[in-house]
C-alpha cells in the first residue's frame, strides 16, 4: 500500500508545484484495503499496524492485515534480482500482484482462478480470471442487478449543464448508428481514464482551463508522467525462460522510492522503485540484443536466438512532479469526428526528475554489477519525451484534488469544486505521480469517493462535501 502524499505542503524546487493530496496514507487505508479484497491481490505485508514483517516491503505505510492471497511464486530472473539486491543491504519484496497467485473468491462472490504464468495478461484479457480487472471482480455481480444498465458502443460528447453552469442535468452520448441521446441523470460519474476525464471537463464547460501563462485555472494543470529508466543484463549461460510470466510477477525494491531515504544531500526530491517484472516472451515482441548487433539478416537472428533466454531486465519506476509548463488543454487545429477539439498534451520531463532518474540508474547499475553477466547496458531516462518509443500508460493530473478550489478540480472527494453533482475518478485526480503504478490508489480514491457519496452526498444532493 503506498501513501498518496508524501509531502505536507507546497514545495517549489525548480518550479516544481508538488501538493498535497487533501488527504492522508492513514485516511486511505481502508480504502486500500477493500480495493485489494475486491481485486485479490497477491502480495507480502511489510507493516502490520506498524510492526515491520520480514519478506514484506518494510517501507510502506501500516496497512491493518496482509494481502489477500500470498505472493506469486517467483521465477528465476526476480530471484536473482532479488539475491543481488540484498546483497548490497537493499530490501527486495514481492511485487504486489494483480495476477492472483492461487484461487480466491472476493468479497462480492465472485470466483477468480490461479495464474497460469502464460505471460500474455498484460496486453490480453484473461480467459482464466486470474487478473483481477473490472470484468473480472465486478461486472458479473452489476450485471445481475436489475437498476444497472450498460449502453456498449456508445460514447459520451459532453456533460450537459443548466444555464448556472453549477448543476448537471445529465450527458448527451452518441450510439453507432450515429444517432445523439439525452441520459438525463441526477449524478454523473466522470470514470473515462485520466486523460478523456480532463477532456469532458473542458468540453463540458467545467471549471476553467488551467493557463500556464497566468497560473490561472483549475483543469488541465499539474499533468504529470512517469520517469523510467532500465538496465540489461546479458548473460553467457543462464535460462530465464522470459515465456514463464505475469503482467506483475517479480520483485521491487522500493529503498530509494518516495522519502525512504534521506534527500539532504542530494539535489532532488522524489524517487524510484526498481522493479524485476518480467512480463514476457512472446517472440515478435520480446528480442533482447546488446549494442553493436546488426539490425538485420543472419547475425541478428543468430543474437536473438543466443539471448532470447539468457537476459535479464529490470527498470526504475520513477516519480514524475508537476511544472508549470506541463499541462493539458483542447487544441486550437485538430478535432475528432464530431468536431470537438482534440486533447493537447504540452510535457517534458522536469530537470528535477531527470536528476533522480540518473541517481537511480547508477544505484540500478550496482545492482547489475552484482550479478556477473556478461554485459550491463544501461537505459537512462534523457531529456526530451519521445512519444514514439512506449514507456508507461501511467498518466495523471488534470483534474488535481486539494483543498483550493482555484488551483484543483476536484475536493478530497472527488467532488468537482465547480459542479457538485460531478465527480471525477481516476488518476486524473493525483497532484503529482509517485514511483508506483496508480491502479491500487485510482481504486481506493474510488471506494472513498463512493463511501462518500452514500453516506455525505445523497443526503443533501447537490451540496459541496468540502467547504473551501
């Protein structure tokens, strides 16, 4: 379980604009947990109500019980990750899990299956429910409802508002005949991924659209990424069999992620977990060669074949903080099919983050050294963001909470400062993005946002939950 804050207050280091959340690790925890329960996920505790658990990660905040299935057995590659990490005093754990590593049942009823280790869930669905996803932990027990309805095929243009701009009447959605709809609605849920919530707002006329130029606006601003970097590690003999794997099997270390360790002397602030997640072999896309091979012909199948098996990777996952200039805005030129402008995304990696991603690396580098390959090679993060080449789907901000209306969008509820019956879930939410997957703290703020609702909202519909 990670904290979603790790800073108290507003820090401004080369223009960084780090907030806070609007809410404590210690407020989420319950939330964090009845998201693990829903998603059975397989992992290792390292802080029961505050005791340190060997195995586990001793760095995490007190979470009141473990995981709900044990952790996935490891292969080999995060083994020996993990041998060469404690070997430098580090301390590797179990990457929490998704995958389940036997078969549970969730709090809903719904059955889920062990992993079978075929190492294509991270790109495919999973015919053996092992993963935990909507479909998976949720769906069949929505669907039997009789008040829940899904409208597949079809796609939403925009919140409608009444002529005070504060109130939604509902949201007008295109079906594949083309055809326009008006889905009257008393509440609407914003939940269309980080990046297409933001979009909505805008197109929809909620809130004002950050401007970089003033500082000025509450959506679109502190849109943050994700600063990875990775090592290589060739072998002459050694078999990992990349084919035997799971979207989240392996091991982190989580030592110089977040503030666990000491930033006194060091000229960034943020972190890194490193990560030996080996999630495939699948042959078109899995074909590790060192530099120098030849990007065709014999000698390069020759260097395909001969290290297809004998390497071993494994990456930093880093923070990424918001800048003033990083933001998201609908482009003046470019529009969709109904001619609504297009999301404008302006991003580059701060100085801050590319100063830690370096620190990483060479901690990476140590590690790799441990391990007595034949070749280490190095994949550090520069600067300048290259979109053709994949990295992470890890996109967040945009639609920011806190506790100022002028500066976020949402309050610690999720609850659009600017329209109270709109709320807004997903990581669009996060002020700045730590280095771990959002997937665990996207499903607790939901649980919270729902709690919420049920219990604050319903009862005085249409009022702010936070006074600012």
């Amino acid at each position: 379980m990670e904290s979603p804050g790790q800073f108290s207050a507003e820090i401004n280091i080369d223009g960084l604009d780090i907030r806070d959340w609007g809410v404590t690790g210690a407020e989420m925890e319950t939330a964090y947990d009845r998201f693990e329960a829903l998603c059975g996920i397989s992992g290792k505790a390292g802080n029961l109500a505050g005791k340190i658990q060997e195995g586990g990660n001793p760095f995490e905040d007190p979470r009141a019980r473990d995981y709900p299935t044990p952790p996935m057995r490891m292969t080999k590659a995060p083994t020996v990750f993990a041998e060469a990490a404690k070997s430098l005093g580090l301390h590797p754990f179990p990457c929490p899990s998704g995958n389940l590593s036997e078969p549970y049942v969730n709090p809903l009823g719904v059955a889920m299956g062990q992993c079978t280790y075929c190492g294509f869930c991270e790109r495919f669905g999973c015919a053996n429910y092992s993963k935990a996803s909507p479909q998976t932990t949720i769906l069949p027990v929505l669907m039997k409802k009789p008040n829940f309805e899904v409208r597949t095929d079809s796609e939403v243009l925009h919140v409608d508002l009444d002529p005070s701009k504060s109130h939604a009447r509902g949201v007008t959605y295109v079906d594949t005949s083309g055809e326009t709809w008006f889905q009257p609605a008393d509440l609407v849920l914003l939940c269309a991924y980080g990046l297409h919530n933001v979009r909505l707002m805008m197109l929809s006329g909620i809130g004002k659209i950050y401007d970089p130029a003033t500082n000025l606006g509450n959506v679109g601003r502190n849109y943050c990424y994700q600063t990875n970097a990775g090592v290589s590690v060739f072998f002459d003999e050694a078999t990992f069999n990349p084919f035997i794997a799971a979207g989240a099997l392996g091991q982190t270390v989580d030592d110089y992620n977040g503030d666990a360790f000491d930033h006194s002397a060091l000229d960034f602030v943020g972190g890194a977990g490193i990560n030996c997640v080996p999630t495939n072999g699948r042959p078109i896309g899995y074909r590790p060669v060192p530099p120098g091979t030849p990007r065709w012909g014999s000698a390069w199948k020759k260097a395909v074949a001969k290290n297809y098996t004998n390497t071993l990777g494994f990456s930093s996952q880093g923070s990424s903080y918001a800048v003033r200039g990083n933001h998201l805005d609908l482009d003046p030129t470019y529009t969709d099919r109904f001619g609504r402008p297009l999301m404008r995304m302006t991003f580059d990696f701060p100085d801050n983050d590319i100063r830690m991603s370096n620190f990483v690396s060479d901690r990476m580098e140590e590690i790799a050294a441990k391990m007595g390959g034949r070749q280490a090679v190095s994949n550090r993060r520069k600067k300048g963001w290259d979109a053709t080449v994949y990295q992470s789907t890890h996109n967040t901000g945009g639609a920011i909470m806190g506790l100022d209306p002028k500066e976020t969008a949402v309050n610690p509820y999720l609850q659009s400062w600017d329209v109270p019956n709109v709320f807004v879930v997903g990581a669009s939410a996060f002020p700045q993005n730590a280095g771990k997957n959002p997937t665990g703290t996207v499903g607790a703020l939901a649980f919270r946002a729902a709690d919420a609702i049920r219990r604050q909202y319903l009862a005085n519909p249409g009022k702010p939950l936070v006074t600012a």
